[in-house]
C-alpha cells in the first residue's frame, strides 16, 4: 500500500492543473499590437483613415468604439454562424478575422476603442 503522502502530492498536482487550464486568465489587451493587426490585415482599405471615414457607406464607423462590442462582432464573424440576431454575415470580414486568436481580437478591439471616433450617441 502507498503512503498517504505519495498518493496526495500528485492529485493534488492534478488538481492545481486542471483549475489553472479551467481558469481563464483575462487578457491584458495591447494596444500595439491591435495597431499592428489593423494595419497587416488593412482594415483603413473599408474602413477609411483612422477607421473612422468609411470608404462607403456600407461600412461602419469604428474608432472609438466600445471595445467588447467590437470583440464580440468580430468573433461572430470568425465563428462563421452567420447569426442573424447578430448580424454578423460578411464574407470579407469572415476572411479577415479566421487567422486571429481571441487575444488577438483583444487586441484589436482595445487598440479601436483608443481611436478618436466621431461615433454619435442618440438619447
């Protein structure tokens, strides 16, 4: 029979991996780097010079935006559901975001929220 030592350490080990891998750390948000990811995936090319003058009116207004909604569009478009309570079925924008991890899609949605936007509030 093993000593009550010998069988605790390693479950105990077990126990402390399986609640750090349960435990989803936050993301601290990098600025820079979202800057980076807008500008390798060319986000201004719809989205105008400082993502806050559209090419078209077709395309929104982003600069400034709150950053979970834009967390939260852009993996709508990444999961590829098409959801329409959510609105999020675009091909193109489907093609941007697939190669990003959701860090990085943090990432970016900080670095819009840092923008200066003309967005406007209706009451």
């Amino acid at each position: 029979m093993m000593p009550f030592k010998a069988i605790f350490k390693p479950m105990s080990t077990a126990a402390v991996l399986i609640g750090l891998t349960a435990f989803n750390v936050t993301h601290a948000a990098e600025v820079a780097n979202g800057k980076a990811l807008s500008d390798s995936h060319n986000c201004a090319a719809c989205h105008g010079p400082g993502l806050n003058k559209p090419v078209s009116g077709d395309y929104p207004k982003l600069a400034g935006q709150h950053a979970s909604y834009i967390y939260w569009a852009l993996r709508q478009y990444q999961l590829g559901n098409g959801n329409p309570n959510f609105g999020r079925n675009n091909a193109i924008m489907a093609a941007q975001v697939q190669s990003l991890s959701q860090s990085d899609l943090k990432d970016l949605a900080a670095y819009i929220k840092s923008l200066d936007g003309a967005l406007v509030l209706k009451k």
